[in-house]
C-alpha cells in the first residue's frame, strides 16, 4: 500500500500553480514549474538524498550544461521519490544526506535539454542573462516506482520556512563544495 503525504511543500518560495508551463500527461511524466536562475529549490518533505546527477563534472565548457544536472530525493516517510532537473551544477548537500522539509537541496538552472515554447534553447543562450530556459522539471515516484502527478499533492498555500540564515549556508555548502570538487 502507497503512503500519500498529507502535503508536499512546494518546491520553492512564492511557487503557484499558474507557473507550471508543463503538466503530467502521456509524453511528460512530469511538471515544469518556471522561475527565476538561482531559485532555491526545497525538500518536497523530510528526505534522503540519493543521488545527485553532475556534481563535480562542469569543466566550463557548455558540453557540460548541455547534459543537465539534478538531484534525486526519497521521503522517509512516504517512500515516494522526487527528481529536481534542470539545476545549477553544484548542489548544498551531497549524496546520503538527510534533508528536513523545506531544506534548501538545489538552486533553479537552465540544464540539459531545454525548450522554450516549443523550440530548444540554444546553449549560448543559456548561459547570459536571462537565462532563457529556466525552470524545474520535478518528477514524482510512487513507492513502487510509478510516476505520479505532483500538482495535487502539493501545497500551494505553504510556502517553504527557510531563513536568510538557512540561504546563506546553502550557498556556502555549494561554495565550499566547488571548492572541494576542484581540488580533488
């Protein structure tokens, strides 16, 4: 039996259902809600980190961006997953870290394969502001692993409740992590 949350924050600060340019169908088991580059993005509910996907490969080249970065999320409680695509490269946390509900885990990118009212944005484009392509592409996994439609289990009047304190140490985990990454 599949445990439903009773709510799923929302994925970032002043998120609303108007933003979500793509909804779950047959061809996009998934959302894309849009935002601004640089976005923090929150732990849908208390999670693990299961995998992070790019940290650590960006050369500076656009090949890079081009893959696309990510991260992937597993409620403790629900077993659901969540997959946050389309990020910076560099994440606050790392692999098998447990995340509270509302933790900041990533920051709003343009990564991978990006389109923008049906044509694909080109990676030059992608890389001055404004960022064309900007968005988050969240998946949702039933315990089973079958993919589910976020958009009616989120709470779209709770904002996530991180601090400007909390900000300030995500983005100094993701400075002190391209610091790690680069000297290794």
């Amino acid at each position: 039996m599949d445990i439903k949350p009773l709510c799923m924050i929302k994925p970032f600060k002043g998120a609303n259902i108007l933003q979500v340019t793509q909804g779950f169908h047959g061809g996009h088991k998934a959302i894309d809600i849009v935002s601004t580059y640089g976005t923090a993005l929150t732990a849908p509910e208390a999670c693990r980190v299961v995998r992070i996907y790019g940290d650590g490969k960006i050369d500076g080249s656009t090949a890079e961006l081009a893959y696309g970065y990510g991260v992937r999320l597993k409620g403790l409680e629900t077993g659901q997953q969540y997959l946050y695509w389309h990020t910076w490269p560099y994440l606050p946390v790392w692999s098998g870290d447990i995340v509270k509900a509302g933790q900041i885990v990533a920051f709003m990118g343009n990564s991978g394969n990006v389109f923008t009212g049906g044509q694909y944005v080109a990676l030059f484009e992608r890389t001055v502001s404004p960022f064309k392509g900007t968005h988050l592409h969240l998946e949702m996994f039933d315990s089973s692993g079958s993919p589910r439609d976020p958009v009616p289990l989120i709470r779209w009047d709770i904002e996530p409740n991180y601090t400007t304190q909390d900000y300030l140490k995500a983005v100094s985990a993701t400075l002190l992590k391209i610091s790690k990454l680069a000297f290794r």
